[in-house]
C-alpha cells in the first residue's frame, strides 16, 4: 500500500468519524505541528517530558488533533488533492468542510500539508497550515456544548 493509498485510509475514517490509522502510515513518534508552531508547544508543554510525548506524537497525536477537529465540526468530509512527493516530504492541500458546533455557520477550508517520511515511507512528522481565522473558529466551536 502507498503512502497516498494509506492517506486515503485515513481520510476514509475520519470522514466516517472514525479515529483509526491505518497500519503503517505514522512513525510511532511522528511529530505534528501547526502553523509551524510543534504541537507540544501548543499545549504549552516541553517535548522532552515523556507522558507528552506519548499524547503528542504518532497515531495518539493524531487521534487527539482530529478529535478536535470532529468535535468542532460533527460530520466533518475531508478530501485532499494530488500528493506532492519531494526528497523525503511529501505536500499535498487538504479540502475539509461542515458545519461549526452549535450554529448553522458551514466552513469550507483549504489546509496545506507537508509531510516528512522516513526511508521506509513511513510518516516521520506533520505541519498543517491552518488560516487564523479558522482555528479561532474551531477553537470557539469546539467549547461549545
């Protein structure tokens, strides 16, 4: 399976509210960013403390960004375009869209992501670029109830 096949996957399940990864696809410590800012550093805490690593990083990294995500927006579709492969990296601009928690205010967003994959195609870490727009969105709908 390719790494565009295994992205796919992934799509798949978030689209359907899942939060499975597929086999394969992340570093068991693949490190995500935001905005080039590391997510350890979004939740205010150092890379080097070891139980924030283990929420921060590979598949449970995941797990708790997209989390986030379907929270702010409940049936939230995401599609991506052509993967964009580069030495070690890969780029490719994903389409997400819904409705935002608690109003009838639809998102239609673009996000830029890059990818670094180790020798073995394996995703070794992540930056999405999001508009600040939409992350005070999110941020605001997801608190809501």
């Amino acid at each position: 399976m390719t790494l565009s096949d295994r992205l796919d996957a992934l799509l798949g399940y978030f689209n359907r509210g899942l939060l499975d990864v597929p086999d394969g696809l992340l570093d068991r410590n693949a490190a995500f960013s935001l905005n080039g800012v590391p997510y350890e550093t979004w939740l205010g805490r150092s890379a080097d403390d070891p139980l924030v690593r283990l929420i921060t990083r590979g598949t449970a990294g995941y797990r708790f960004v997209a989390q986030t995500v379907l929270r702010a927006l409940p049936g939230a579709r995401a599609t991506r375009r052509d993967l964009l492969p580069g030495h070690e990296s890969a780029t490719t601009v994903l389409s997400i869209e819904g409705v935002l928690r608690g109003t009838e205010e639809a998102v239609t967003a673009e996000i830029a992501l890059c990818l670094w994959v180790n020798a073995t195609g394996v995703i070794a870490g992540a930056d999405l670029q999001l508009a600040d727009g939409l992350m005070a969105k999110l941020q605001e709908a997801r608190r809501r109830e």
